[in-house]
C-alpha cells in the first residue's frame, strides 16, 4: 500500500504536466506551419496520414508518366516507320533516279540529292544503292562503295521493306524499297533509316500537364493532411501512442534510477513529487507528497528554498552532515504558473573523489596533448623529441627515446642492429644516463631489452633491486641510481607488427614507485606517439624514394656544344619533391637548345610527370621545330597524360605544367624563344645591363586551344642568357614582380662567368626554407667565327655541281680537313642533285667547321626526303642511302620559306 501511495501523486503530477503542456498550447495558438514541422518532425498518427497521401499521389503521378512514355515509345515507332518508308519511296519515285543510276557515276548525280532529301526530310539517312546492295550514296562518304547493312531481298522482288535494327547510331528504323524502271524491272535500291531518338512524340506536350496535375494533387494532399492533424496535433503535443505509453511506463523508473534527487513543488510549496535520491538525501517521511515544505522537517534554510520557488544555481546547504548542492528552477520559464523543480546532489561523496578526479584529469590533458603536439612535423627525430618533451616532469623526471638506425633512414627495423638514443629530456643534465646519438645494444636481461623481444611494456618499480638493469652496464647502473634514479618503465615503440625502438620513463624526484596504472598511460601515450613517428619514417622512405626518382630523371651532365657556356643549379625543396626540370639540347647546324619546365604540385607524381614531359622535349627537339610548335605539340601531349589519368580514380592529373624553350644559333646569333605560362627569362648585355625581353606569353601546357607565338632576340656574343623556374621568384610574402626586381639586382652584381652568376643570384635570392623546387640555367653566348663559315649560291645547273666540288675541296683543304674531302664532295654532290632534281630554287650549300663538319644544303620546296634501299636493277635511289652511311647523322629542318637538308661528320 505504501508503494502504492507513492507512484499515485508522481503519476498524476505527470498527468498535470500534460495537461499544462496541452493548455499552454491551446492558449498559445496553433500555426499551420508550426503544425507542418510537428508532422514531419515526429512519429505521430498525423505524420503516417500525410505519408500515406503522399505516397498516393506519387504512384497516381508514376503511373501516369509511365504510361504517357509507354504510349511515346510506340508512337515514336509508329512514326519512324511511316517516315523512313515515305522518304525512300519519294526518293526511288523521284524524277531522274533512273536515269541518275544508269549513268557511268551515280554517285555524283545522286550523293548531293540524297544528302539534300536527308536534310529535308529530317532522317538520318538516304542511301541509294544497286541491286547487289553496293552503296552510291551515304551521309559518311568513306562508306560509299561498301555493302548495305540490311535486308534487301523482298526489295529485288518489288516489295519495300521496313525494320528495326540496332544500328552503330543506336536504335532505328530503316526501309528498303525498289527503283523500277519504265518496263517494271528492278534497277536499285533505295533506304532510308531514322533512329527512334530523333521521332518526336506527344510526351514532352503532355508530361508537363501530368507533372502538373501531380504536384496539386501533392499540395492538396498536403494540407488536407495539416487539417487532419491539427487536433491530434494540439491534444498530444506531437506524441505518438509509443511515445504516450512508454512516457507512462518508464516515468518511475526514470526518477528512482536517476543518481540525483529531483523534487517537484507546486506554486504555494507543496511537494508533488520525490525520487528516491531526493528521500535519501534528505530523509523524508514515506508520506511526504502532498505536504508542504514546511512540514517536512528539513532545517530552515532548506525549507526557505524549496518554499520560494525562486532560482538557483549550485546553492549549497548543509543537511545533517552532508553538503547538498540544490539547483531550483520554476515550472514555467514565463512565470505565469506556480511551481518549481529542485534537483540535489550530495557534493561529500564526490569531494572524496576530487584528488583521483584531477590526476585522471591531468592524464587525460596529457593525452589529448599528445595527440595535439606529437607528430607536428614529418621528421623521425623530432617526433621522438616532441614526446620525450611532452612526458617531463608531468609523467616522470626523464625520459629517453631510442630507435634503430634503419628507422631514422625511413627504413624497416633491423632486430639484430643497434639502437641510437634519438631523444633525451629531463629535469636536470648531469643525469648519467646514455647521451643523445649514442648507438646502444641492450642485453635481453634488461628491461629494454624484454620490451624490444616480447614487444610488451616492462615496469621495474625498484631500480636497485632489478639485477637484469644492472646487467646492462653496471658501473653507470651504479651511478643511476646514486643518482636517485629509482623506478623505471619501458614501453616498445610498436607500429603494426613492427618494433620502431623503445621508450624509457625514469622517476628520481616522487618518491613513489610507478605504478600498474602509470604503466598503462605509459602505453597509451607510446602508442599514440608511435602512429606519428611510424607517419615520419614512411614519409622519410617515401621521400627518399621521390628524391631518388627525381634525381635520376633530371641531366646528369650536360652535352658536349662550342655554341653556348654554361652554368646551372638545381635546388630541391625542403618539404617535398617538385616537378622543376631543365634540359641542354644540341640540335643541327651547330644550334643549341634550352629548356627549362615546372610542373605544378609535389611528390611522386609531379616527378614521374616531369620525367614523362623531359623526355618528350628530347624527342621533339629531334623534329627541329620552331619553340612555338614544340610547345603545342607538349600542350597537346599533357592534355592527351590528363584525359587517360582522369580516368583512373588513384592517379591525380597533371594540374598545370609550365616550360621555356629557346634555340641559339650561333651563325647569325639570334635566339628564338616561346613560353607556356612560364616566368619570362633574364637578359645580361655585355655591357652589364639587364633586362627581361618581351617574349610572348602563353598559356600554361594542358590547356589546349591557344597556339604559342615565338619572339626572337639578337644576342651580341658574350651575352648571358638566364632561364628558371618561379622559386627563385616567388614565394608566400612577395608576389613576382618583387621577386623579378630582386633577381635583376643579383644579375646586375654578378660576375660575366655562367658560374659567378649562378653561385651569386643563389646568394642573393635563395630563400631560408625552400617550399619550391628551383632550376637555374645561365648561358653565355658564343659565335662561330666568320672564318669558319662557307656558303656558295647553287644555279640549277648540273654542270655548277663539278664548281661546287672544287670550292669545297679548297675550303677543306684552307680548313685543315683534307682527310673529308671525298666524304663530303659526295654528300654534298647527292644532295645538291636532289635539291635540283626534287627541290625549288634558290639552291643554297653551307658548311661549317664546329665540333663537328656541317654540311647543308637549302632549297625552296617544303618536299621531305625519304631514305629507301635501292634494288639491283633500280637506276637511283642511292643518293641519300649513301649520305646516311658516309655522314655520323643526318636530318631535314624546315624554314618557314623551304627546307635544310644537313649531314655532319667527325672530325679527324
């Protein structure tokens, strides 16, 4: 009976607070808005009608759009038939299409009907054929003169023919029928096709209608649904009867679980309800509900609060010998009614918990900072550093970090090699424990030695009664502990199945040994440290892998050329490995190229790539293009590297490639230059100035669309011509237009030497903490002296060949080189020939004497030279087979009026 009488107040004070709750809400109006969210946003009797609606007029609406497209899919058939069939019936009807199929070429007098009718008549297809179904027409003209795709034979019997095929253009309808002649005699054949796609329909007329009637049938059900709700909605608050019923069930279960007391009051102080911590804590009589706070017995200050009803918050009182701390707030926010709830808490009991609550505290801080300050950087030693320093002194007095060498290197963990002491921390220096970078082998007896074979934390609480840590050395364990080192912990440094090394935690100053409980933070901090410095040796291996990789595809030397002196630097970044690259290419006529590239982004990729682009500027530059052209040709080639890599959801495309190409002849001394969104290159003049010459800018390669101009310098000879990458001009602070008049600044100090430039723009412009890779080529002009050049008009005469010949083998002769005299009186006997035989005139013949004996011969025809091996009975056809075999190389270059054949030789 007394259980009785203390669930029956609680029950129909929560049946008042419904009632308040629905008497609040009629009062304060019902919204239909407000009524919507209330709907949607519950599991109520209102919400199941509305999604039942709504789910019925999407079916109506389904349904009607299925059956409208239906409908639209055999009209669509219906009307391809109809067309296809009338068109080639109009077609084989027409006048002139008998007569147009007699005749020596039909396809001339019927290709343009036939494409015109197509046109008119919106069909995809006209194609008129013989009776062996060999095609005279077709919209695609490399299919005329091919067998028809279809059936033909009851055509060639005089009846058209209709049917639907799947075609190479998708579905479609296609039909066949005869052309006759006057006396009925089949003569040709006529076809005519449409795919289903282009027949139109009634659905796009009517779907918008369907669509229509579907969303007012959706707005109506809507809102007949809020209607419907609205005093369901208003009786109960937006509860379901799940809600209603487990509210009901789980009312006194809720309040006499709860581990704080919770007192309901009603305006004049009267208790309505008190849970079971509440009774407890301020020993109520079995009957108080009901009563008020006055006749409870509490002491005066209590009886105050409760009878009040006023606010607070964490109001401490003393009960008994308790100290309760009473929270109190009213019923209703407003404080148009009475009442009030208090909830209590007994704040002895949790004092008693307030010093293991704070070292829990301390440790869980210590944690979170582990989390937050281990690991801020990708490099093995300092990550080992961060936690020695985190641990002291709030863990223990000194700490140390040892990891095998392969570790530090970014490599796996050799069990069987030495350990180095990575990191050192503690409250004093002079402790005599091992130093820092000193390489240590611990016995299997000690502690460190245990952790790193089991792979488990080893706690020694007493150091001088441990004789395994003694066995490690005993003349500096003796000093450790005299020290007033005493207790010690190590934990293995695990990543994975993998042991990176092992942690030490020493305690001198508390004189407590640690304990199983610091053992356990003592793993939990290590492995949380483990994850960032396993992170660091990772990215140390995979580092050194892209250095590697990088390196091997950037020029290890630079080719052998007389026409330019040479300088470079390539600085990688710190953080990271760019995409910089740069190239010396000698080409024909004793000309030379510079290249120099950036692609945009770090790591593996952004080297391979730049492997990828270097190696198809070497095979360009082969070609003896124009910059302009080789740069549209690499344009297209990164576009071609984007698309199939797009395709591949593991492999990042190339997001932007940057490159200056620049050709130097040193016979006339000029230079042709184009860019692709590359910074524009520096000139020094001989005289010192320094200047950055308007070379027209493209965009950056990948782009596509946009050709790339080429610009054209006079380079007087001694002339430094520097090329880079945007390092060495840009950076986070400044923009490049700082960093370009930073570098003419340097240019202007440097010596005239390649190398003084380089070694002094690096001084001046090289930033303290690279986040760019950086490629620096400085070149410094040479010309081929006068002396060293011939050049002899040809008339197109085969008689001038014989002149030819003797002013050659006087050159040779003034030149020393009269061991090449017949080698070369061939080439360029064979090839002056061919240019009269096969070329334009001017004819032209040039030789110079560089690294190497350059003969070339010029002429006005663009034709390309093809090299071919003679048979026995063929009067020519040898010329260029012998120039290939007297000549060390051989190739064509093309002017923009004409092309240089050219054959080099080595020197004797």
């Amino acid at each position: 009976m007394g259980r009785s009488r203390t669930r029956s107040p609680q029950r129909s004070g929560a049946a008042a607070s419904v009632r308040r709750r629905g008497q609040e809400s009629g009062r304060s109006g019902w919204h239909p808005t407000a009524g919507l969210r209330s709907v949607l946003g519950g599991r109520s009797v209102a919400r199941q009608v509305f999604v039942l609606l709504l789910v019925m007029v999407l079916l109506l609406v389904v349904a009607a759009v299925v059956a409208l497209v239906l409908q639209a899919q055999r009209d669509s058939a219906e009307e391809a038939r109809n067309r296809s069939l009338a068109v080639a019936e109009t077609f084989a009807n027409a006048p002139g299409t008998v007569e147009a199929l007699e005749s020596p070429d039909p396809t001339a007098v019927l290709q343009p009907r036939a494409e015109a009718a197509r046109e008119r008549s919106h069909v995809d297809f006209v194609v008129v054929m013989n009776t062996d179904g060999i095609r005279y027409t077709h919209p695609r003209p490399d299919r005329i003169g091919k067998q028809f795709v279809g059936t033909i034979e009851p055509a060639l019997a005089g009846e058209p023919v209709v049917e639907e095929i799947d075609g190479t253009i998708g579905r479609l309808v296609q039909a066949v029928v005869p052309v006759e002649d006057p006396d009925g005699e089949v003569v040709g054949l006529v076809s005519a096709g449409i795919t289903l796609e282009n027949v139109g329909g009634a659905a796009e007329a009517q779907l918008p209608l369907v669509l229509g009637a579907g969303l007012a049938a959706l707005a109506l059900a809507t809102g007949g649904a809020a209607l419907i709700s609205r005093r369901l909605l208003r009786q109960t608050h937006g509860l379901g009867p799940h809600e209603m019923t487990r509210m009901y069930e789980h009312h006194d279960a809720v309040l006499h679980a709860v581990r704080e007391g919770v007192m309901i009051l009603d305006g004049d102080g009267t208790l309505l309800l008190a849970n079971d911590e509440a009774r407890r804590l301020f020993s109520l009589p079995e009957d108080a509900e009901g009563r008020h706070a006055r006749d409870l017995g509490l002491d005066p200050a209590t009886t105050e609060l409760l009878s009040s009803g006023r606010m607070a918050t964490d109001e401490v009182l003393p009960v008994g010998d308790r100290l309760l701390a009473v929270n109190q707030r009213p019923t209703d926010p407003a404080g148009r009614h009475g009442g009030s709830v208090a909830t209590v808490r007994d704040t002895t009991e949790l004092r008693a918990l307030s010093g293991r609550a704070e070292e829990s505290r301390e440790r869980l801080n210590m944690l979170y900072d582990a989390g937050v300050g281990i690991g801020t950087s990708l490099d093995v030693a300092r990550t080992a550093q961060e936690l020695s320093d985190l641990a002291v002194p709030r863990f223990a007095d000194f700490v140390t970090v040892d990891l095998f060498e392969s570790v530090l290197a970014g490599g796996h963990p050799d069990a069987a090699a030495a350990l180095r002491r990575t990191a050192r921390t503690g409250i004093a220096d002079d402790a005599p424990l091992y130093p820092r970078e000193q390489q240590i082998r611990f016995v299997e007896s000690s502690p460190h030695g245990r952790s790193l074979a089991t792979g488990q934390a080893v706690l020694e609480p007493r150091l001088d009664e441990a004789p395994g840590w003694q066995a490690q050395d005993k003349e500096r364990s003796a000093q450790v502990v005299e020290y007033g080192i005493h207790s010690l912990i190590t934990v293995p440094l695990r990543a994975g199945s993998l042991v990176l090394g092992v942690v030490s935690f020493w305690r001198s100053r508390k004189p407590e040994p640690f304990d199983e409980e610091e053992l356990a933070l003592a793993e939990e901090l290590v492995a949380r440290a483990a994850v960032s410095i396993d992170n660091a040796r990772r990215y140390t291996r995979e580092h050194s892998m892209a250095v590697t990789l990088q390196r091997s595809l950037l020029p290890r030397t630079l080719p052998e050329q007389n026409a330019l002196e040479i300088a470079y630097r390539y600085l990688p970044a710190q953080a990271g490995v760019g995409g910089d690259w740069f190239d010396v290419l000698p080409l024909s006529g004793a000309r030379v190229a510079l290249v120099v590239g950036d692609v945009v982004g770090h790591g593996l990729h952004a080297a391979a790539t730049m492997g990828r682009l270097r190696t198809a500027v070497h095979n360009f530059s082969a070609l003896d293009l124009p910059p302009g052209e080789l740069l549209a040709l690499l344009d297209e080639l990164v576009g071609r590297i984007d698309q199939d890599e797009a395709q591949d959801e593991h492999v990042a495309p190339v997001i932007g490639a940057t490159c200056l190409y620049a050709v130097y002849d040193p016979v006339s001394r000029r230079c042709s230059l184009a860019r692709a969104g590359h910074p524009p290159p520096a000139l020094v003049r001989p005289d010192g100035r320094v200047e950055f010459p308007d070379v027209p800018a493209g965009p950056p390669l990948g782009l596509g669309g946009l050709p790339f101009e080429s610009g054209e310098l006079e380079l007087p000879e001694g002339s430094r011509l520097v090329l880079y990458t945007d390092g060495l001009v840009e950076d986070r602070e400044h923009d490049i237009d700082v960093g370009l008049e930073r570098l003419r600044e340097a240019l202007a100090g440097a010596g005239e030497s390649p190398e003084e430039t380089c070694r002094t723009v690096l001084d001046h412009r090289r930033p303290r903490k690279a986040a760019d890779d950086i490629a620096l080529i400085v070149a410094r002009t040479r010309a081929l002296p006068a002396g060293r050049i011939a050049q002899w008009p040809v008339p197109s005469d085969p008689a001038a060949v014989g002149e030819l010949r003797a002013a050659v083998a006087r050159k040779l002769a003034e030149w020393g080189l009269e061991e090449l005299t017949f080698g070369t009186e061939l080439i360029l006997s064979e090839l002056v020939t061919n240019a009269m035989r096969h070329g334009g005139a001017p004819i032209q013949v040039r030789m110079l004497y560089e690294r190497h004996l350059i003969c070339e011969v010029y002429d006005s025809s663009s034709t390309a030279p093809h090299l071919r091996y003679a048979t026995m009975t063929d009067e020519g056809g040898r010329g260029l087979f012998l120039v290939a075999q007297l000549a060390e190389r051989w190739g064509t270059r093309y002017l923009p009026a004409g092309k240089v054949i050219w054959a080099e030789q080595n020197l004797p």
